[in-house]
C-alpha cells in the first residue's frame, strides 16, 4: 500500500456547506411548498456580459479555422491579457506593476493553495478569525500545522480576530511572522481594510521580511475611492507582496474559470541556510511546471472586461450586486439590526440579535422566513454571533426575502 499524505486526515471533513445542506434538505423534506430563497452560498448569479460573450464566440471561430487556430499557450497567459491587467489594473493606478509579473491561471482559490508549494514548513503564519477556510485548509494539507483543536483551528497558526470591537480590522500580532494572509474586501465579513491599516501591515511584513498573501478576488466591489484595490498602492509593497485577482466575483467567471496572481520580481524569500532567492523565479518554475494555461476562449473573453463596452457592462451588473446590498442592509438595519459591510463588499455581515448563536438564526431564518444564510462560526470561532448574507441574486428574491424577514422573523 502507498503511504498517504497523513495530513490530509488532520482536517475537519468538510464542515460548514454539508452542514447548511442537510438542514436545508431536511426542512424541505418537511415543508414542500416553502419557497427556499438561498443567500448562503458566493456564487455569482447574474449572466455573463455581452461583450465577453462576443469575445469568447470570436475566439470559437479562430479555433475552428486552421490559420487561426491556437495549440498551448504561455503557460503564464497570453501577452494581450497579461498587458491589460497590467496596464488597467495597476499601472493606471499608480502600482509599478509589469505585465511578466501577472501569472494568468484558473482560479484564485487553486492558486492561494498551491503559493505554499514554493515556501517552506518553517514559517509562522498569520490568518485573519473569521477567515476564508482555503487559507488554513491548505496549510494543514501541506503539513505547516498541527491538528485542529475543539475550535477547529488549526495549531501552530497565529489567529488574529476580526470583529465589531476593532471594526474589523485584524491587529498586528504580536511576535514575527513569515507569512501573512488578507482579504480585502473581506470574505465573510464584508468589510475592507483602509490605507492606514494596509500601510501597518506592509510596515510590519518588511519589518520582518515577511511575505503577505492579499486576496482581493472583491476588488471591483469597492465604491468608496480611499480604500485601497491592490496592495501596490501602498509603497514597499513590491518587496512584501503577492496579490491574487480574479474574473470569478468581477465578471461572473465562476464557471469559466480565470484568475491571476501577482509576483513581484522584488519580492525576496531566504533559503534554509539563509541566501536570498527570488520568489518570482519559483513561481514561475511552478507555473510552468504544474500548470499548461487557462483557454484561449476564456482568456479574450476576459480580456474583453478591459474595454470601455466591456467595463461599462460589469460595472452594471456589479453596481446591481451592491443594490441589493444595500437593500439587505436598509432593510436589516430599519429592524434595528446590527450590520457591517455590504458597503463595498458584496457580503452583509450580520450580529445576531442578543444571545443567539449563529446556527441558531440559521434554524430561525430557515424556519420563519425560509432564507438560508452563512452561519458565521463556520468561518471562525470569532464568527460566532455573526451571520453572512450575500448580495449575489435577483432584485426579485432579496426583496422576497427581506420582506419575509420584516414579517415573519422571531427572534
Ligand atoms: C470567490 C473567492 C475567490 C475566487 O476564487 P476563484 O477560484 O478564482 O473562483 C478567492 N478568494 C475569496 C476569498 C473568494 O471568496
């Protein structure tokens, strides 16, 4: 027998949607009529564009005629996506960002994974409670921790709270860190991370010569022009940073499947007896190595989101997202609810009225109303008391729901 990867069984088995399923399968079991509104899940719910649409049929048409037709690719993503992400996405705003620093993949979530493969088992890594649960999981796949403990945190990683007592802004914790991981626009909380508090992050990870992982797969939902949308805008970032975008949450991609993360060749990383070595060069080594580039079909359809037609129409359907946001988070607020984010996140993060726990509303939601959210303890022992619901559907079922909320919740 092959000895296995005994990592793996340090994990939780797949917890918080099985959990939310089973529920939602039994009381549908119960109440066949009810009319389920689901907010739970970060999918998106809205079509693609029709200037992605006609990029990507065009696309269709040079793969079917043999002088047009395209094999492999650059397994880093075509030059004409590369350069616009450059150019659009951070050298218009003033991030000293070069094309060649931009690797196009398939996916935000498989490339915060696989960026452990190029460190090593050593480090002390920082998570945000709540958190995205990929950031841990995969540390503890890749054997940087030790098991989960009764609150189902992993040991060995360094958990810093987020939650309404510091406005959701995680504190600099206190001792060194190799690794850091932000999410700005937060998921689950919905919130971001100003200027100033980016500005003591990234002081802190070149004091320490740390490298921060900053997921900003929310970028585009950020309105309000003083919070930073790529950590480049803050100076020394170059040297202490790598950004992960992606086409899921700003152009629907989520079932196309188009990401990139960013390498700065700044950005510095030490051997075990203490050299420096680029981590670009690895990246690029593993990239190559591990991964043969997303579609030609896929990458000019996401090309086609840096076209003045093609901006102007995800800009609408994301400015319909955060409508809804702000529906949920009117509506809430008029029942005297507290609630955070939905502001330039498409997530409302919601305190649960007095002692409730998060599961609790969950059944109360659920058997009230009929909605089904997030519990927030399934992000974090500091979730507990919170909820998240998302602004990804129709007008049509965020009014339903936040009209059943209004009439039918009792908590
Ligand atoms: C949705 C999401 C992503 C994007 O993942 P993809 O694999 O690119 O679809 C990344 N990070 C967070 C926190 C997300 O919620």
């Amino acid at each position: 027998m092959p000895q296995i990867n005994d990592n793996y069984l340090k994990l939780k088995a797949g917890y918080l949607f099985p959990e939310i399923g089973r529920r939602v399968k039994a009381f549908a079991a119960e109440h066949p009529a009810a009319k389920i509104i689901r907010m739970g899940i970060g999918d998106v719910t809205e079509p693609l564009v029709p200037a992605i649409i006609a990029a990507m049929h065009k696309a269709v048409d040079e793969m079917a005629n043999r002088a047009t037709f395209k094999g492999y690719g650059d397994e880093q993503g075509y030059a004409f996506l590369r350069e616009a992400v450059a150019k659009h996405d951070f050298q218009s705003r003033g991030c000293d960002i070069a094309a060649d620093e931009v690797f196009i993949s398939d996916g935000s979530k498989c490339d915060t994974g696989n960026i452990l493969d190029i460190f090593g088992h050593e480090n002390r890594i920082v998570v945000t409670d709540p958190v995205y649960p990929v950031y841990v999981d995969t540390n503890v796949m890749a054997g940087n921790t030790g098991p989960l403990n009764e609150r189902g945190e992993a040991q060995g990683l360094v958990y810093v709270p987020m939650t309404a007592e510091n406005n959701f802004t995680p504190a600099i914790p206190a001792g060194k860190a190799d690794i850091i991981y932000l999410c700005s626009p937060n998921n689950p909380t919905g919130s971001t991370l100003s200027r100033e508090a980016l500005t003591k992050w990234v002081a802190y990870a070149r004091e320490n010569n740390a490298v921060i992982f900053f997921d900003a797969a929310y970028e585009a939902y950020i309105s309000d022009p003083t919070i930073p949308r790529s950590i480049y805008e803050i100076p020394g970032a170059r040297e202490c940073a790598i950004e992960f975008r992606s086409f899921s949450k700003t152009a629907g991609f989520t079932g196309v499947r188009c990401a990139f993360t960013v390498v700065p060749k700044t950005l510095k990383g030490r051997t075990k007896t203490g050299e420096e070595v680029e981590v670009y060069k690895l990246w690029n080594r593993r990239h190559t190595t591990k991964f043969n580039g997303v579609s030609y079909i896929t990458q000019a359809g996401a090309a086609a989101i840096y076209t003045q037609e093609g901006r102007q129409q995800i800009n609408a359907t994301i400015a319909h997202y955060m409508t809804n946001a702000k529906i949920i988070r009117e509506s809430l607020t008029a029942l005297n609810m507290k609630v955070y984010g939905g502001a330039n996140a498409p997530y409302v993060w919601l305190k649960t009225p007095g002692q409730t726990t998060s599961w609790q509303f969950f059944d109360q939601l659920l058997s009230h109303c009929h909605v089904v959210g997030t519990p927030g303890s399934g992000f974090g022992a500091a979730g507990e008391g919170y909820f998240r619901l998302s602004a990804f559907n129709s007008r049509e079922n965020v009014n339903e729901a936040m009209k059943r909320i209004k009439e039918q919740l009792k908590v």
